[in-house]
C-alpha cells in the first residue's frame, strides 16, 4: 500500500458521525442538517434537457482537452464575468470533472516531492481536500490562519520565510469555505509577489464565486492578475465549477483556467489520468456556461434565504452576513465555553438540527485551531427549513444562556 494514505486524517463527516452517534435526537422534533455543504436549490430544466439531448456522445470516447465550444463558452463567461478578461480557450482552459478532483490532480501535477521539505500552504479553516491533495503528493502542509477581526482574510504576511522558501503550491479559497471571505486585490498582489520570488504556484479555488451577497460579483484571482498587468497568469490556477453556480453538483463539471505552462502539464497528467469529461457533461456544461438567468435566479434565492437568517442567528450569537458562499461561520456563545463540538452534539440532541463543529475543518497550527468555538452552517435546504432551525438555535442558545 501507499504509506502517503496513513498520512490522511478522517473526513469531517466522519467525524461528525462518530460525535453524534451516541446522541439521542429529540424526536418532538424533524431533523434538519445544516451541516454538509451540498446545493440543494432545482438543478434548471436548461442543463437537464441539454443533457439528455445529447446521450449520442455516450457512444464515443471524448478527448481530455474536452471540445472546443465547450472551451470557447468557458472562455466567453470569463469574459462576460470578469470585465473582459482574456483567456485563450486553446492553450489556458480545461474543463475538469468538479473543482474537487481537480484540485487534487492540480497538486499531483506540480508537487515536486523530491525537494527536501516540498511545502503546501493552504488557509485555516480550509476545503479538506487541499491537505489531502497535498499529503499524497508527498509534499508536508503548513497551515495559515483566517484573521476574524479581518473579515477572516488569510494571514500570509505571517507565513515565515523560511516555510515560504520551500513552498512550492499554495491554496486560496476565494470565496472562502467555511467562511465567506472575498480576497481583495490587495491580498492578490502580496500573493502574487512572494510567487515571483519563491517561484510557487497559487491555486486559486472559487467554486463559490456566483453566491454572494455584496453589490459587487468577487474579484477572480485571474481579474486580480490582469488588473496588475500579469496577462500570462504566470504561475496562477483558478478553479471553477458549475456545481453551485447551477446546482449541478451531481453533473461533476468544472473548469482551470491560468497559465498556459501548467495548463500543458496538467493536461498531461490528467490523459494519463484517464479524467476526460463524457461528450454528455461536455454538452450540459457548455448550456449551463453559456446561460446566466439561472445564475441570478439561484443568487436571489441566497439572498433571500440569508436575509431572514442570518438576522436570526446574530441575535444570540457572533455571526455576520458573509462577502460570499452559502455558510454562516458562527463564534459559540461563551456559556458553551468554546466547546463547538459539545454545542452541536447538544443542539442535536435537543432540537435535531446538525451544525459542523468548526474544529473539524481546521487544524491545530502554531498553538491553536481556528475553527474551534465556531460552527458552519450550511444554508442549503429551503428557507423555511433553514428559518425553522435558525429559530431552535436561537432557542437553544436561550435554554443555555438562561
Ligand atoms: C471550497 C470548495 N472547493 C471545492 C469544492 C468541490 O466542489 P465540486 O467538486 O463539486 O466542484 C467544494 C465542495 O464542497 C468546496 O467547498
């Protein structure tokens, strides 16, 4: 066997299975989870019609490159999305079966785990994937902390230099997952300054990036390099996907866009891969990315949602309408004594709602865990679902706290 696989840690689903199974729910009450990150709004009738209008392709094997108007419609959107930007759908797109694998296979491609001490530095709290995508390209993690009394930005200006000096891929998540931050230009020109000088390569995942709450859409991370001037995305990724944005997430379909160097080797590592995405997707996806009705129909379903939540929730506890994303990234109240995982074993067992213990999505680093006395909440179900279980927290905090 692989050792690399005994470097995993348990997925934070399992680990929330395993603190709740010995709770009994409140059966006076419904379960409602708000704990998995799933989109739940309709998959459009668009996506599923251009889907089943081309089960032909079934019969033919589709090239790793994916078709060139599936090419041409990603880089359309970008256009459209992005204010002009200019990447070239022959040499700076391939579409990629969810931004998931793709991060993973991103890692495996660039990680050169012959270098003594080849480091991967991802945010804290983070998408798990980054650290596993990391561990089993044999590169070591090293963990930077999201800054609460900065709207939760990232603090790379923190990360030592020695580490930045064996750094050779570093994860952003803008919008961030669990907790909604947006990075601003800012934060992409420091980024972009320590990749020119330590020469790393930035992935930038930002499958969020069409749920947001602000007037202003998030600023991409390859907007941010062009705004700077840095046309050829040199040493920059992003990775998107049209699992939130057109609630698909079963369709498995995304898309890398950046530079064209990594873009040649990751498209050789993925033919070996075998990771072509099937003729069918390729047609769903080029209706999905060349439609956007949908995209403001599902927004305006957040929004609403968020609306009536989130005002709930900050009525007994540290909570804030995000930049962006479909979470709430809570502090506890101090009567749970910083115990997230006692808070949602309890809210369980009381009231039947599931929320993440916010430790489980971060790691121990320099002396402390980010996500501890923080739970995310998933705002996926419909409104009044995530009204109800707003209102049996609420309540919870109160039987709590009084
Ligand atoms: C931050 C982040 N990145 C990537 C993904 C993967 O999404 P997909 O593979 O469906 O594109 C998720 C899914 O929950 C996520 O939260």
């Amino acid at each position: 066997m692989n050792p690399l696989l005994s470097r995993l840690q348990p997925y934070p689903f399992e680990r929330l299975r395993q603190l709740h199974a010995n709770v009994t729910p409140n059966p006076a009450y419904k379960l409602i989870s708000l704990g998995i990150g799933e989109p739940r709004h309709a998959t459009p009738q668009l996506i599923k019609d251009a889907l089943s209008a081309s089960l032909a392709g079934l019969a033919s094997y589709p090239g790793t490159l994916g078709s060139a108007p599936l090419r041409q419609a990603m880089s359309d959107w970008m256009a459209r999305r992005y204010g002009g930007l200019a990447v070239d759908p022959a040499t700076q797109i391939l579409p990629v079966n969810g931004s998931r694998e793709a991060l993973f296979a991103l890692a495996q491609t660039v990680i050169d785990a012959s270098q003594p001490g080849a480091t991967v530095v991802c945010p804290n709290p983070f998408y798990q994937i980054y650290e596993g995508a990391a561990l089993l390209a044999g590169a070591q993690t090293w963990f930077a902390p999201s800054d609460p009394a900065r709207n939760f930005a990232v603090d790379w200006a923190g990360v030592p230099e020695a580490v930045w000096a064996k750094t050779q891929l570093v994860f952003v998540c803008s919008p961030g997952n669990p907790t909604g931050a947006v990075m601003g230009l800012a934060e992409w020109e420091l980024l972009f300054r320590l990749s020119d000088q330590y020469g790393f390569v930035i992935a930038s995942d930002e499958c969020y990036s069409e749920i947001y709450f602000r007037d202003e859409a998030p600023l991409g991370g390859l907007q941010a390099a062009s705004q700077l001037g840095r046309h050829d995305f040199k040493n920059l990724i992003a990775l998107t996907s049209l699992s939130k944005r057109s609630n698909v997430p079963g369709l498995r379909s995304g898309f890398v866009a950046g530079d064209a160097a990594i873009i040649k080797s990751f498209l050789l590592y993925r033919t070996y891969h075998g990771s072509a995405m099937s003729p069918v997707v390729q047609a769903a996806s080029l209706a999905a990315w060349s439609d956007e009705q949908h995209v403001e129909d599902n927004r305006a379903l957040y929004r609403e949602k968020f609306a009536a939540v989130t005002p709930l929730l900050a009525s007994v506890m540290d909570v804030a309408l995000p930049d962006a994303g479909f979470y709430l990234w809570a502090a506890i109240p101090p009567a749970f004594k910083g115990s997230d995982t006692a808070f949602s074993a309890e809210l369980l067992g009381f009231y039947n709602v599931v929320v993440l213990p916010g430790s489980y999505l971060a790691r121990d680093a320099q002396g402390h865990n980010p996500g501890a006395g923080r739970i995310r909440m998933a705002l996926v179900a419909e409104t009044a679902e995530c009204v109800e279980a707003a209102q049996r927290i609420v309540q919870f905090i109160h039987s709590k706290v009084h």
